[in-house]
C-alpha cells in the first residue's frame, strides 16, 4: 500500500515538476501560473517526505521491538 502511495506520489511530483519547468521556459518564474506549480510541488515533496519518514520511524520501532524479544 505505501509503496503504491509513494509510487503515485513521486509521478505526480515528476509531472508537476516537467509542467513548471516548460511554463517558466515561456512564461518565466514570476509567472503566477509558475509559482502555482511551484507550491503544489512543495506539497506533494512534503507529503512524500513525511510518508518517508513515518515508513523509516515505523521500521525503526518494529526492529527495536523484534530486539528486545530475543
């Protein structure tokens, strides 16, 4: 399920990074439409990082756990 999530994710950042980049090529990127994209693809790199991090905490935790079993 995440690695489906994040999978997702990193397309949509990919596409929204390929679409800033040839709109600021003719528009520029001060362009309104530019900046846009620019903090939708903030949000997307947040969410991708924040489900990294969880996905790294939660492994962590389950290897400390299996650890202290033995």
């Amino acid at each position: 399920m995440v690695l489906g999530t994040v999978s997702a994710l990193q397309e949509t950042i990919d596409e929204f990074r390929q679409s800033m980049y040839e709109l600021a090529k003719k528009k520029g990127i001060s362009d309104p439409r530019v900046i846009k994209i620019s903090q939708q693809l903030d949000g997307k790199i947040i969410m991708l990082q924040k489900i990294i991090y969880h996905s790294q905490s939660l492994s962590t935790a389950k290897t400390l756990y299996y650890d202290e079993q033995d």
